[in-house]
C-alpha cells in the first residue's frame, strides 16, 4: 500500500567549526548540500571575523544573516558542550544556546537566547538543501514575501507567495540563470523531492518575536563571477535579514530570555 511514512532523522554537528550542521539524514536520503568547491579544510580553517565559506549544511547565523558580519558571528565560531546535546556560543555580550534532540522520529532544535535587557537578534538556521529540479516548496496560503535586492541591490519587492518578483519560489527547475533572497511570512513548509517530504515547522516557546522563512533560491544566478546552484530554506527568528536595518518589531527584542524551537519531520513515499 503506498502512502507517506515517517522515517527516522539523524543529524550531526560539528560543534568546534560554528556548531554547524554537517549531516541530516534519513535512511533513504542525506538532506543536506554540500558545496563540493570548498575542500573540507577550507571550512576547517576559518576563524572568528573571516569572510563567509559557503561550504554548505546547516549554519547558524546570529545575531544577523546579513549585513556585518555576514552570515552573523557565531558560524565561524567554537560552540562549547554544556550538557547531553546542549551546546552554546557567545557574541559580544550575547549567548545562544542550542538543545539538539529527537523525539519521536524527529529531530528538534531548541534555541535559548540571552543578552542585555533591549538588545535586537535575528538568527537564522541556515539550510542549505540537496534538492533535485522537480522540488516543490509547500508553503500554506499566500503570505507576504519581501524580495530582497529587487529590482536592484539595496531594494526591495513586496509581494505575495509564490511569486519571487518574476520567478517561481515555490518550484526550482532547471538552472535558470536567477537569484533571489526572500522573506516569507510563514513558520512552515514543506519540501517535496520526489519520493521523500521534510517538514519544517518552527515557532517562539519563551517572550516576543516574529517567525519568518527565509527562501534563498539561487540557480546559478550568483555569483556573478562563477555561479552554482545552492537552494537555501532558512527558518529565521524575526522578520528581516539585516539587523542593521531591520524595522520595529521585525527582530527578538531581549526584554527577557528568548527561546525559540526548530522541528524538522521526514516522510518517504513508500
């Protein structure tokens, strides 16, 4: 009989290299993309205030995702083991800590934030996806999209999903030659590759921010001197990409603690 069948999820960091995500696998399938132009030790080198390597995986970018630093502070960063599965880092007077546990077949990601009363955050789990041309993203109704760096770097498009200011977020396709950075209103999706679906659902456990999706969908349009094919599916804390410029109420404003929680599902089609 066929059907979706929720299938195991295992995931593997490396804590000492920016906690980043190296591995998210089910038994059929290895979900994250690796940019096979970055050696290994090209990643492995990195030190705090280095240029960003798009080395691929999962990063964590905080306490921004774009702007300075780029890709945030902490991806370059050692994470420190404070416990079973419990990592954290620190920025400046800022503290992230990262609970990684599987319930259920699930993976979740636990995210606790700290700092001084009134300071901004955003923080992005930086998904860097291995997706085939025939994915489809499921994001549900048509929410609000901020195209950024349309139709020029530096502006932006408001729009509505699917629409990417001219190309399709929704679908991925043959490379296309296009580049967009989105924010999406939403804290869902789904990712549908032929046989396999990773669900995505994220929300604030502890005091006040927006959720968005960040959908990075690059088919060899960037960079302009050497394009690839990398497709981002980014859950954000906040409502922007750039703490610089992020509007009121668009980031986590620490009046308290912050926490925040990441569950990612995986179904096959049997």
């Amino acid at each position: 009989m066929s059907g979706w069948r929720p299938r195991s999820l295992v995931v593997e960091t490396d804590d000492a290299r920016g906690g980043r995500w190296t591995s998210l696998r089910t038994p059929e399938r290895e979900w994250l993309w690796r940019n096979p132009a970055v050696p290994a030790a090209a990643r492995a080198a990195v030190r705090p205030g280095d240029a960003f390597v798009d080395a691929g995986g999962v990063e964590e970018c905080f306490p921004t995702l774009r702007g300075a630093p780029d890709h945030g502070d902490v991806w370059s960063r050692a994470w420190t083991p404070v416990g079973p599965g419990c990592t954290s880092v620190r920025t400046g007077s800022l503290s992230l800590r990262r609970t990684l546990s599987v319930e259920d077949r699930a993976v979740v990601a636990t995210y606790d934030v700290s700092g001084p009363p009134g300071a901004r955050v955003l923080h992005a789990v930086h998904a860097l996806l291995d997706l085939s041309p025939a994915a489809r993203l499921v994001v549900p109704g048509a929410p609000a999209v901020t195209v950024l760096d349309q139709p020029v770097p530096g502006e932006f498009v408001r729009t509505t999903w699917p629409d990417g200011a001219g190309v399709p977020l929704d679908v991925l396709g043959p490379d296309d030659g296009t580049a967009r950075c989105t924010v999406v209103a939403t804290d869902r999706v789904d990712v549908l590759d032929g046989a396999d679906r990773l669900s995505l659902r994220w929300r604030v456990v502890r005091g006040g921010a927006p959720v968005s999706l960040v959908v990075w969908r690059n088919l060899r349009g960037w960079p302009e001197a050497a394009p690839y094919r990398s497709v981002g599916v980014e859950p954000l804390l906040g409502a922007a990409a750039d703490l610089a410029t992020a509007g009121a109420g668009e980031t986590g404003q620490l009046d308290a603690d912050l926490t925040w929680q990441l569950t990612l599902v995986a179904h096959h089609e049997a």
